[in-house]
C-alpha cells in the first residue's frame, strides 16, 4: 500500500497568515491527490483533487501544488473559519485510497 | 443536491456483526463508486471499502478483509456494509462516501454522509 505522511501534525497560526501544509507519498502517484478539511464533530469535505483543482465553492485562498510524490495545500490568508485538520489522500490507480495522518491548525 | 444518510450504527459486543446503510439521493447513483471511511474518534481518517457502481467490484482495506462486505442496491440507491466478527478496534464513525468523477473502483470522495457510530465493547 502507498504510504501518505503529512508535516506538519500540527501548526499555530493567526488570522491572515500563511499556512503550509505538506504530503510525501512513498510512491510516484502522480497528481492523484486531493486534501480533505474536516472540522470537529463534522464529515470531511473536499477541497482540491488533482492536486491542484479546486472543487466546487472552495475559496481561492486554498491551492494546491505538487505531482509525483511531494505535494503542499497552501492557505494563502488564514480565516477564522479556517481552523480545522486538513487530510491528504492518494487516489492513484487501485484502492486502497490511503489518507495522510491529518494537520490541525489551530489558533495562535 | 447530493445527499448521503447513514444509518446502523450501534453498540456491538467483540465477535457480533452488524449492518450499516447507506442511502443515497439527488445523483444517479449506478453511475458513481461509492466508499466507506472509518475514522476512531480523536483519530485520523481510514479507508475501508469501495464498490464500482455496477456493483460488480469491490476492495477492501487489509484490516477488514475476510470480515467486511460491501454491496449496493441501485434499485434503492442504497449501499451497504455489513460487518462481521467485529473486533474493539472497529469502534469508529463509519462514513460513506461519493466517488467524485466515475472511475469503476473510486477514488476522491465529493460528497460524505454524516456518520454514524459503531462501538465494539463488551
């Protein structure tokens, strides 16, 4: 199985900031990533797959980068309802479709 | 609008089964895979299973192979695990998931349902 490992587990940033957020796969998959964002006692919702498309109604502070095995999810201006845990996923090829293992991103 | 509601969730003990459901609307549900998620509560997201839209493929996350079995009834927009041998390390939110562009086996999921609790205990 393909390995996603996210960095970092977590981050500390205000309101305007710019946040990072990176994905190493342990093998070449392409631009078959996509970033999830979940918030507390919700479902995840999608924000880009393809690495770098943006699903419908996502913001434009969120983009994507990245193809092979390094990808980064960037948030160019930190909104407050921005704070959440952001999941990488591979969805290269076959199942199974394995998932990073989260960035939260909490207020400083 | 797409809507995914789960159902089924519930307190097992070690060894017992239970049947989780998924039923589906607003898309033609034949023409999607659709996924389940599990996710222990506090912990990260974990990929279980996946069914192509015709029902006729399936795939499932090594920890639950041989206990686990995905099935859909296109006639109900309905999707279904049921899970047998349930062990403690099942106890998760189960979510189910919409293939976002149509490939036989899946892949991102657009849409989630909202979860529903399974907890192994005796």
């Amino acid at each position: 199985d393909i390995r996603m490992t996210q960095s970092p587990s977590s981050v500390s940033a205000s309101i305007g900031d710019r946040v990072t957020i990176t994905c190493r796969a342990s093998h070449h998959i392409s631009n078959w990533l996509a970033w999830y964002q979940q918030k507390p006692g919700k479902a995840p919702k999608l924000l880009i797959y393809a690495a770098s498309t943006l699903h419908t109604g996502v913001p434009s502070r969120f983009s994507g980068s990245g193809s092979g095995t390094d990808f980064t999810l960037t948030i160019s201006s930190l909104q407050p309802e921005d704070f959440a845990t952001y999941y990488c996923q591979q969805a290269n090829n076959l199942p199974p479709y394995t998932f990073g293992q989260g960035t939260k991103v909490e207020i400083k | 609008e797409v809507q995914l509601v789960e159902s089924g969730g519930g307190v097992v003990q070690p060894g017992g089964s239970l049947r989780l459901s998924c039923v589906a609307s607003g898309f033609t549900f034949d023409d999607y895979a659709m996924l389940w998620v599990r996710q222990v509560p506090g912990k990260g997201l974990e990929w279980v299973s996946v069914i192509s839209g015709d029902g006729g493929g399936t795939y499932y996350a090594d920890s639950v192979k041989g206990r686990f079995t995905v099935s859909r009834d296109n006639s109900k927009n309905s999707l279904l695990l049921q899970m047998n041998s349930l062990r403690t390390e099942d106890t998760a939110f189960y979510y189910c998931g919409k293939d976002r562009e149509g490939r036989l086996l899946g892949g991102e999921i657009d849409y989630w349902g909202q979860g529903t609790l399974v907890i192994v205990s005796a």
